[in-house]
C-alpha cells in the first residue's frame, strides 16, 4: 500500500522540474515523494525507500518499453 502511494506522489512530481538531467531529476523526485509521505530524509529508511522508489519505477519502464 505505502508503494502505491509513493508511487502516486512520484507520479505527481513528474512535471515539475526542467532543467536538470533525467537521472538527476528522477532522484530528486524519488526524495521528494519519499518525504512527502513523511519518512525523515536523515535516516536510513528515507535513503532505501528513494532507492527502492527509483528502481521500481526505472524497471517498470524499461520492462513498458521491451
């Protein structure tokens, strides 16, 4: 359930940043719904779910495009 909602969040940051690289972008996106949903951006927590939010995301589209 908590994937689903991070998920939705990172969905909604998607537009609205636009100069930064994709990679770079897609991070910090990651970050930001990561501590929308209130997990402390100090803690290990924080950094594990950007790292699982990035890649579920990247394998969900790289899997979409094959």
């Amino acid at each position: 359930m908590s994937r689903i909602i991070l998920i939705a969040a990172f969905v909604a940051l998607l537009g609205s940043y636009g100069t930064l690289s994709a990679h770079e972008s897609d991070w910090m996106r990651a970050r930001l719904a990561c501590a929308d949903v209130g997990i402390d951006p100090g803690s290990n927590t924080f950094d594990q779910c950007v790292f699982d939010l990035y890649y579920s995301l990247w394998d969900e589209e790289n899997v979409a495009e094959h």
